[in-house]
C-alpha cells in the first residue's frame, strides 16, 4: 500500500508538472500569433491568423488553411489544436517575417500584390508559386545577411563630386620651416682718435735734429 501511494503521488506530481509546462507553451504561442508580423496571413491580404502552417512555421487565415490542406501541408488551429513544445519552439523562431524573408526573398514590384482573402483561386496559384515552384525563395543563410552586391549589384558606382571622380589621397604631412641661420655678433664700430693719444704722441716723438753749422769762412 505504501509503494502504491508514493507511486501514486508520483504520477500526480509528474502531470502537474507535464500540465504547467504545456500551459506555458501554449501561453507562448498565444504570444507569438499576437506579434505584429503575425497578426495577418502570410499568404493572401486578409487579416485572419487562427491557423499555422508547421511546415513553413506561418500563421495563416481560414481561406489560405483549406488550400494548404489541399497540398498535403501540416495545418494546426490555434485555439483547436494540442501543439507539442518543439512546434511552438520552432514557431518562435519562424514566424510570417522570418517566411517572408525566405519564400518571398526575390519577390519584386513587378511581381504584383499577395491575392485578397476571398480570390481562392487566385490563393492557390500564389501558395502552388511560393511553396512548390519556390519561385521567389532564396536560402536561410542568404536571407539573414545580404552581401553588398544584393543591394548595388556586381559593379557599384563610383562617388563622382564637381563632374568627375575623386580619389580620396592621404593628406601629405606640412614641411618643417626652414632652419635660420645662426645670428652673426655687431662688428665692433672703429676706433675713434681721442685728444689724450694725439696729445701723448706729439710728445713721445724723437726731437728733430739741428740744423748743421755753417762752413767757415775762409
């Protein structure tokens, strides 16, 4: 009996445990259809999203739901139908945004506008187009980053300013100033005769001889 009752508290314990997990997912996937992307159908105008497409992770209306049933893809409701953690899982990561990106990846205005909600033949050949001819796709890894050449093609323009093109050039570096020439001391002025010197000179001179006496006479 003992076995028995703890087996039996053990069961409990693991489906209350199972019932709070499935009660969170499934809050996070009311969450996740409420996301703006998520609130219209990914395949046609029309506002409906109470239907998923687990093959492509979108969110989808009532209309679009019977023609993806028609092509054999897995289709849920959100309010009728038990979703298991990992649909809900990958339905986070997905989306209509992240489908966009990928199965309307080459999608040009060329191409037109999604169909309305009630053209259902026009439904069906846009979802046979998207899907099965994958006639816009491109891979996950090219729609996550688009390289440069996806935006401006193989040869980019060249910035043209004033007429013709420029090439950036390094700015060259200013020239250091010319060295100045080392600064020549005043020549001393010339030497002016002074009064005193004259004077002392005058005297300082040898005395001039006498005159010789004359001959006598004879």
């Amino acid at each position: 009996r003992v076995r028995r009752t703890q087996s039996a508290f053990f069961l409990r314990g693991m489906a209350g445990a199972a019932r709070k997990i499935e009660e969170k997912y499934q809050k996070l996937l009311k969450e996740i259809q409420k996301r703006p992307e998520n609130r219209s159908c990914a395949d046609c105008t029309g506002r409906g999203n109470q239907y998923v497409v687990l093959n492509f992770n979108t969110f989808i209306c009532t209309t679009c739901s019977g023609v993806h049933r028609e092509m054999q893809h897995r289709i849920k409701g959100v309010n009728m139908s038990t979703f298991s953690t990992d649909e809900i899982k990958q339905l986070e990561k997905g989306g209509n945004g992240v489908a966009k990106s990928i199965w309307l990846g080459r999608w040009a205005a060329s191409d037109g506008e999604p169909p309305n909600e009630g053209e259902i033949e026009k439904i069906r050949n846009y979802i046979k187009d998207k899907y099965v001819q994958k006639r816009w796709y491109i891979a996950p890894s090219e729609a996550e980053v688009q390289p440069v050449s996806a935006v401006l093609g193989n040869n980019p323009p060249k910035l043209v300013v004033g007429g013709e093109t420029r090439v950036p050039q390094p700015t060259p570096a200013p020239a250091p100033p010319p060295a100045q020439p080392p600064a020549q001391a005043p020549a001393p002025p010339p030497a002016q005769p002074s009064f005193a010197a004259d004077f002392g000179e005058a005297f300082s001179a040898p005395a001039p001889a006498p005159p010789a006496p004359a001959p006598a006479p004879a």
